[in-house]
C-alpha cells in the first residue's frame, strides 16, 4: 500500500491556495504525483494547448514529508524507485472549498491555522481510500475534511530547453502592469521585438453575429524596453501568439511570489515554456504558440499587417470573375440549377469550349451567359425557360461530342 502523508506551515498553506486558485484556470481536476524527492501538481487544459506545473520540493517546501512510510528530511538523499509513485486525481473545487476562508483564520488569534496535515493511503480497497486534509488550529481545534479521489495516468508536456534560440528574463511585476491594458474580451497575445522594444499586443478575431452589427476587433499594444529584461536573446521580428488568458493567469501568480519569469520559445507554431522558481516551488507552463511557421526574421514596417499570428478568415461573399484567355471553371461539389443554353449562330465565338457544370450565383449584377459568351452575342440566346421543373439541368453545346450530349439531354429529361 502506497501512502503519502506531508505537513504544511500557514505560509506554505497560503502558497497552495494561491497554487490551485491558477490550475482552475486550466482544467476543472488537478493531477497529484508523489515521488520520495518531490510533489507535483499539474493540470492540461481540454484543448491540450496549455499545461501547468508546480513541483514541490520534498526537503524545503514541506516541514515534514513522508512517502512510502520513508520520511523526508534532508536533500540530497536516495530517491526512490521511478515505478515507486502515487498518482491521481482530485476536483479543484473540492479543494478550494477546503482551503477557501483560511486567509482569514491566520488573523484570528484564538482560532489561527498553526499547520497542515493532508494523509493519503491508497488501499487495496477502493472505498477507503480517501485525501484528509486536516487543520490543526490554536485551542485544541482541529478541522478534518475527507475527499475523494480517482486513479490516472498522468500526462506531462515534453519540452527541450536546450534546443530554444530565443529567451527572455523579466521581474513579473512589469508584465503584470502591462495586462492591465488588454481588454477582458481579448483571445490573443501576440510578441515581438524590434527597435529595442518587446511589443505585447492582445487582440481578438470574435465578430458578434445576429441582429448586431458586426463589431471589428480590437487591438492593444504595450511596448516594454528592453533595459527592463534582466536577459534578453531574441530574433527581431519574430512574432509568436499565445492565448491571453492563461498568460494573464501565470502573470498574476509569479507576482504573487515576487518571481522572475523566464521564456523560452524557438519559433511560432511551437510550444513556449515561462517558468519561475521561488521557496522550493518550481512552476513552469508550456504553451502552444500560433503564427506562420515559416516567417522570416525581416517583418513589414506595418504594425498591424506584422501580427501574423492573426488567422485569415475569407468573406464569404460573390466576387465578380474577371476574363482571362483560358478561363477554367471550376467543378462544385453539388449540382444546383443551372441555364440551359442553346447553341449559338456563330460556331467560332466558342471555339475549344468544354461543357461544364457552374453554380448559378445569387444575385448578380452580370448575366449569368455574358460571362462565357461575347457581349454582342447576348441577344441571339433564347431565353431560358425552366416551368415547373424540381431537377437539376445541365447544359451543353454543339462542339461536345455526341455520347456527352446524349447523356446531357437524358439529364435534362430528368
């Protein structure tokens, strides 16, 4: 039987509560792995676009920590076996309940928090198995909560800090001045640096639909020099895109600790790692960065046409055709109704013409022949007439041979 048992001091407590406050904003169940040297909480978000980790040192952020009946009191000693560990699953929101309204007890003298205890033991039998977290307070008071808890594999994101070519150091408190600025509606972060300043640019692509007009998006920038990076090695230009949100979430908690923030990225469309260690906490967050793979270092002196971690929506709307000298029409998944044509009195004005099966665009201004037959032509074309038809037709004309008309007339019977 696998168990664990650790205690915390109030400033630890405190440190955990602010620990599960930023997993929730990834996943709704944080992962607990337990080794003889260390504790890790992580959580990866649904998407599996972001994943967050808080490791905890077994000898310097606990006051005692026990894995395996094995107490842990000083570093450096012999790890356990790797097949020697404990993992599972909890709901962050069963431990906040636990953990919320304790900043409180710490001001109350008669009823302060003086530390932690949390047991698990996993047993042979389900149903026992149990995480008691237990406040022991002043005056003899002890609070013991009991939750449950399931089994899991954990799945940890793999990244090699050896292989990345720029990186960036920087006191949080700067970044958490800058995420003021960006509006709560932002999706996006797009970095990048040029003229000795790091660009932090938050935008949104949303547009709202219905009965609203359409809102265009809205772009904040924040500029920050580079002095003010205690490192800085990174490709001018070089723009990379992460979500807003879980940058703002990481911010938030490195200045809660008073932590430097380091970043690590290569180039776009790969992952980004911002890590900061502080009191025998090590965090690190790996993030999946946006933006065209294959983007040069020199970029447009256009602000806004540089953010090329922005996706490109295409309009959906009709565009005219201009005429070119071979034109090739293209085929559509489904066959809509189209006109019938008859052939025209000059076999020459369509000479090399293919039959083909075109989409009849909605309201053009353009008739719908003048785009495949001359202008002067137009008026020796009959009218087409459809009646009460419900079927597709399809048309021809006189240069195909006769097998395809055929089978074009039999079409157009249907």
């Amino acid at each position: 039987m696998t168990s664990l048992h650790f205690t915390l001091p109030p400033d630890a407590l405190l440190q955990l509560h602010d620990v599960l406050i930023c997993l929730a904003k990834f996943n709704e169940s944080v992962s607990i792995e337990a080794e003889a040297s260390f504790l890790r909480l992580s959580a990866l978000n649904p998407t599996k676009s972001a994943y967050a980790s808080f490791k905890f040192d077994a000898s310097t952020f606990f006051s005692q920590y026990m894995f395996g009946g094995a107490r842990r009191v000083a570093s450096g000693a012999a790890a356990g076996n790797a097949a020697d560990k404990l993992t599972c699953q909890i709901y962050i929101k069963a431990l906040l309940s636990v953990f919320r309204g304790r900043v409180s007890d710490f001001k109350d003298k008669e009823t302060a928090i003086e530390r932690c205890e949390v047991r698990l033991q996993d047993g042979p039998n389900e149903t026992q198995c149990r995480f008691i977290i237990q406040m022991i307070c002043r005056q003899g008071v002890v609070k013991t909560y009991k939750l449950t808890y399931e089994t899991a594999e954990i799945q940890h994101a793999l990244f090699d800090k050896s292989k990345t070519q720029n990186q960036w150091s920087i006191d949080s408190k700067y970044l958490r001045e800058i995420i003021d600025h960006f509006a709560p509606t932002a999706e996006q972060l797009d970095i990048f640096s040029e003229n000795n300043r790091v660009v932090f640019t938050s935008f949104t692509t949303k547009l709202v639909d219905g009965k609203q007009i359409l809102k265009q998006p809205v772009h904040t920038s924040v500029a920050i020099d580079t002095k003010d990076f205690d490192h800085f090695t990174v490709e001018d230009n070089l723009h990379v895109a992460i979500n807003v949100k879980d940058f703002k979430a990481i911010v938030i908690h490195a200045h809660s600790l008073n932590g430097d923030i380091v970043a690590r990225y290569t180039r776009p469309c790969r992952p980004m790692q911002l890590s900061y260690e502080v009191g025998g906490m090590a965090c690190a967050f790996t993030l999946m960065t946006r933006g065209e793979a294959g983007e040069a270092s020199s970029g447009s002196t256009n602000g806004n046409r540089e953010l090329s971690a922005r996706p490109y929506s295409r309009p959906t709307t009709v565009h005219p055709i201009e005429p070119t000298a071979n034109p090739q029409p293209e085929v559509p998944e489904s066959v809509p109704r189209t006109h019938s044509l008859q052939p025209p009195s000059q076999p020459g004005a369509r000479e090399g013409a293919q039959a083909s099966i075109l989409p009849h665009p909605p309201h053009q201004s353009v008739p719908f022949e003048s785009l495949f037959v001359p202008a002067d032509d137009d008026q020796q074309w009959d009218e087409p007439r459809y009646g009460d038809e419900d079927e597709d037709t399809l048309g021809w004309d006189t240069h195909m041979d006769q097998g395809v008309s055929k089978i074009s007339r039999l079409l157009r019977r249907v």
